[in-house]
C-alpha cells in the first residue's frame, strides 16, 4: 500500500467561500485524510496538505482542480506570490510504502486528466520532469500567468507538456511534480521596506551563493505594514530552518530592522526538528502541532488504517 502527500497551491485566499468550496471537495473523497490548510490575503493563497492512496489523490485534486478552474480568474487575480495558475502547482510526496517512481506514475497521470477534463494545460516539474530544463519550478513559472499568457503558443520552448499550445483563458497552467519533503518558511520583518527583504532574500538563497537547498524571495505584506523573507528549505537536512533563521534574524538586524514573527506553510518533518532541538523554541513560526508525523499518528485508528501501510518508511 502507498501513502502519498500532496500540498496543492491555489491562486485563492482572500473569499473564504471559495477556499472552502476547495477545501470540501478534497476532504470529501475517501481515503483522503486533510492534514493542513493555510491561506493568506497578502500571497492571496492557499495551500493544503493531505494524504492518501494514489487514486484518492488523484480524485481529491481533479475535484478540487474543477473548483478552480470554475471559480478564480486570473485575469483578475493579483498578489505577492509567483503564480500562473488557478491550480498553481501539485506536489507530490512519497511516504510510507510509496517510491518516486510510483508518484512519477501519477504525476503523468494526473497531468493527463486535468488536460482531458478541464482543458488545463500542464508542466512535469521536480522528478517528474521530461526535461532537465523543466526539473526547477522557478523556471516553468518565470514571469507568471501574464507572461504565458503573452508568450504562448508562439513560443515554442515554453509549450506546456500536456495540452495547450496556449494556457487556459483564465486559469492558467499547473505545474504537477514530485519532490522530497521541504518545509515552506516565511520570516516576517518589521520594515515595510521591501528592498530589504528582497536583500536578504537575495543573500541566502542558493542561486545567488547563499545557503545550499533554499529558495527564496523578498515580498511585501502590505495589509500588515510588514515585508517577508519567503522560503522553500528543499533539503533540511543540508540546511536546517535554525541556521536560516539566524542568518535572517542577524542580516536583518545588520540592517538596521529585525525580525518580528515566521510561519510554516503546511507541514514539517518531525526530523527538522530534531535537528534544530536546541534551538526549535526560539524559532517563530514552530509548534509541535505543525510535525507531520505527529500529525499522522494522531489520526483516528480507522482513517489511519485506510491511509498507511503496515511498518514504517526508511
């Protein structure tokens, strides 16, 4: 039996009617166990974190998919968060029981059936990827849904890999892909200055020298007069989130601003935090409640029984 998470990404996070029209066409598929919901006004996003076989997954999103493509527009769509679609991006997580090869399995399918269904076109990304060029999400998603929508079909290198040659009119593209655990970590500063967080975010993450397997941007939280270092720690273990929250916490105060609170996006392995044991209780935006494993294991015998195999993954 495999057990597979899945942290869906929608272009929504601002009308609550539609986030829980999302939210209850997930939950209501069976074998589908919903550990996490998140939204965020300023992102306007929302992200979710579930589990289940594979065939529960890839209903659960083909519903909540629907919804999307019924529901945001992104024509009208605006926010701090790099985004090209109404269903920006599908991760796909192999856990108990469940291999890379078995969501790469998936992803493909799942790719298909979004295209054949709901006419939404679809990019493999991560370890489902087709081509090298495609395997960082940052480069399928560069310039956003209005830079698709201005390049396609004409551009024949950005083509989706399902479906198209264009995106869809209103929602977009999806991004479908499979990947390791990471942990999404956003570090709030006091400054509304948004070139300062743009600085840090330029100085830590790995593509500009910074810290090896983090991603990150510099964005503004105006509704809350704060600006964010907005990451994805893609291999905690080469970089744990307690080192990255000194480097910001200590670049900030170089600055001349510091930093005021944090939040985890969806869920984190109970290993990250082993690894930052010393320093977990000084780290905003970390509670015992947002483990994963914890979460799993505190599941109803009978939803634990229809989600997880017998023993546990190495």
């Amino acid at each position: 039996m495999s057990l597979i998470e899945c942290v869906p990404n929608f272009s929504e996070g601002r009308d609550p009617a539609v986030v829980e029209r999302i939210r209850s066409s997930i939950a209501s598929v069976a074998g589908v166990t919903l550990l996490d919901q998140t939204s965020d006004p300023d992102h306007n996003r929302s992200v979710f974190t579930f589990v289940g076989k594979p065939d529960a997954v890839a209903e659960a999103i083909l519903r909540a998919a629907g919804v999307a493509v019924e529901k945001i527009d992104l024509r009208r769509h605006t926010g701090v968060h790099p985004r090209m679609g109404a269903l920006d991006v599908v991760p796909l997580v192999p856990l108990e029981g469940a291999s890379r090869e078995t969501c790469t399995a998936l992803a493909h399918r799942l790719g298909q059936d979004l295209w054949n269904r709901l006419r939404l076109p679809v990019y493999f990304y991560g370890d489902a990827a087709l081509h090298e060029a495609r395997r960082r999400l940052e480069q399928i998603r560069r310039g956003g849904f209005e830079a698709l929508a201005a390049s396609l079909p004409e551009d024949a290198d950005r083509r989706p890999d399902v479906g198209g040659p264009g995106p869809h009119p209103s929602a977009g593209a999806t991004a479908v892909g499979v990947r390791k655990l990471l942990i999404a970590y956003n570090i709030h500063l006091a400054s509304p200055d948004v070139s300062l967080a743009k600085r840090i975010a330029s100085k830590i993450r790995e593509s500009s020298g910074g810290l090896p397997a983090v991603k990150a941007l510099g964005l503004a939280l105006r509704s809350r007069n704060l600006t964010q270092v907005s990451m994805n720690l893609t291999d905690f273990e080469k970089t744990p989130p307690h080192l990255v929250f000194e480097l910001v916490k200590a670049e900030a105060e170089r600055m001349g601003t510091q930093v005021v609170g944090g939040e985890v996006i969806g869920l984190i392995p109970r290993r990250a935090l082993e690894i930052a044991a010393a320093h977990a209780v000084e780290i905003p935006g970390f509670q015992a409640d947002i483990v994963l494993e914890d979460r799993l294991e505190s599941l109803p015998s009978r939803d634990r029984d229809a989600t997880r195999p017998a023993g546990r993954r190495s």
